[in-house]
C-alpha cells in the first residue's frame, strides 16, 4: 500500500496532504482566496496562473516523498464559477495533475466518512467551507445531508464582517444563518470541519501553528462568543500576528466564526468538537485502499 498526495482546491485555500500511510500526514496550506478574486462570476487568468505555480511546488514536494499524486479535488469556486469546470481542466494541464471537482453531497458524506472514523457513526458535521456550508447527519438509521451557499466568503461579504465590525452585523448575519442552516436530523454529537473550527481552537488555546492537538478540540460557547466580541475589536493584520496558521486569513477567519455559532445557536449544543480531517483524509484512504479516482464516487 503505497501513500498518497491530495490537494484540496477549495475558495479559500489549497490544502496539499501528504499521506505517507493511513496515520502520518503532513500538510501544507496557501491561502489562495480565489473565492474573492472572482470577476463577473469568473476565474480571471491571473489566478489559474498562481494557482499552477502552487500546484507545481505541491506536486514537487509529493514526488520528494514519493507518493503517488498528487490528485486534487477541486470544490467551492469551482462548482460556482461560470468558468469552474474549464479552470479545473486549466490547472490540471499545466501541471500534469489529475482530479476533478467534487459535488457538494459527495463532500459531505467523504466528510461524514472522515469524521466517523474518529468520533463514532453517531454524529453530525458541518463543513465550513469558503462558498458554502456542507451538512450529513445519522442518528438512529435516520439521514440527513445538504449544502448551503453560505460559506464564510459569501457571509463576510453579505455583511461587511471583514474586521473590526459592530456587533449589530454579526446579529444579521446570526439570523439569517440560525434560520437557513436549521437540520431536521440533529445528533447529539456535533463535529465542525474545515479551516474555521482549527483557526477557532488555535485562537482559544494560543496555538500559533497547526498541530493535531486541535483536533478533537471542544469548542465551549462561552468561549466562542467571547472569541467573537475580541476579535470582532481587532484588524486583520492583528489576528495575522497571532502566528504562521493565521497568515492570510485575518479577514475571512471572523465570517467563519459567526457561522459556527449560528451552527451552535439552531442545533442548541452548548459545546461542538472539531475535527482536523476533511474529505481529503477519506479520499486518501479510499485510494490507499486500491479505489481508483472513479471508483470513489459516491
């Protein structure tokens, strides 16, 4: 069984992980924001051109560690931008990748997936992406999943929560989100994925650079919303200088924020736990387990 290479291609970051086997990981982020670099609904040029610089310092750093890959699994932007699909092909051409772009259900349930192997089948994750907020729910054979264009870019920009802003914005932007993410199949056990719920458990432990402590990190709602109202004081140059895993994320981080206690607000936990891993982590276990790219469909 030999490791892999996933690139996440999402709208606020590419993720590179590298899975020498099913528990030693290594990762690397660049915080490309494409999401917010869209002009009439399109991927300029400029930024498929950074982007395959990443993607090419990505693919050197897998066959370094000579891991198959890497395979890159484009989300967010590339689903929603009139030209995603062609910006895919774009950035697999030029660096010899292959990939394809991932529905959102199907992220939610390699999320599930993910998270489940972990924290038990029991559970509900919400996946807090850029552009949109992925849901799957079990509890007592009952299953629930969808996705919602209400990712921390979309929110940032609806609500002008680029720091520092009023608490009056965060109101509006809470009641908009506690009606819209309000599920039907809500386990007892919520677990956040994505960037927002790390960045979250960093700020509140002092962590200036990512470690796997984080993950299984329970996020209290006190601390949560005391978290908000300091941050919601500060720039984004400040919550930058917090360490290496803020870097290019001071103005998004907030939005994300909001968005996880809207999430605590309409399913009524007074705790949520996150989890470090994503759909990558399950893909690249499907892979190491003999799938090949289609046979991971679900």
């Amino acid at each position: 069984m030999s490791g892999v290479a996933i690139v996440d291609a999402g709208s606020s970051s590419f993720i590179l992980s590298m899975f020498y086997d099913r528990r030693t990981v290594k990762e690397k982020v660049v915080p490309l924001r494409l999401g917010s670099k869209l002009m009439y609904g399109r991927i300029p040029k400029e930024v498929l051109i950074e982007a395959v610089r990443v993607l090419n310092g990505f693919k050197e750093l897998s066959v370094e560690a000579g891991l198959r890959g890497p395979y890159v699994f484009a989300t967010g932007v590339f689903r929603e931008a009139f030209n995603g699909r062609e910006a895919l092909e774009y950035l697999l051409s030029y660096t010899g990748c292959e990939g394809r772009i991932i529905s959102p259900l199907e992220e939610a349930e390699l999320s599930f997936r993910s998270a489940a192997r972990d924290f038990g089948w029991d559970l509900a994750i919400f996946d807090i992406g850029g552009f949109s907020v992925e849901y799957f729910s079990m509890k007592g054979g009952k299953k629930e999943r969808w996705s919602k264009t209400l990712g921390a870019a979309v929110i940032k920009e609806r609500f002008n929560l680029t720091p520092p802003f009023k608490y009056q914005q965060v109101e509006s932007a809470l009641e908009l989100l506690i009606k819209e993410l309000r599920a039907s199949v809500v386990s007892e056990r919520i677990v956040v994925i994505g960037s927002t719920g790390v960045l979250t458990a960093a700020f509140l432990t002092k962590t200036d650079t990512f470690s796997w402590d984080l993950h299984g990190y329970e996020i209290e709602k006190a601390a949560l919303d005391a978290a908000i109202e300091e941050i919601s004081e500060s720039t984004p140059e400040q919550i930058e200088s917090r360490g290496v895993l803020f870097l290019g994320r001071g103005d998004l981080f907030p939005a994300g924020m909001v968005i996880l206690k809207a999430i605590m607000e309409t399913t009524g936990v007074s705790s949520i736990v996150v989890s470090a891993k994503g759909f990558r982590h399950e893909i690249a276990q499907l892979l190491m387990e003999g799938n090949d790219l289609d046979g991971i469909r679900l």
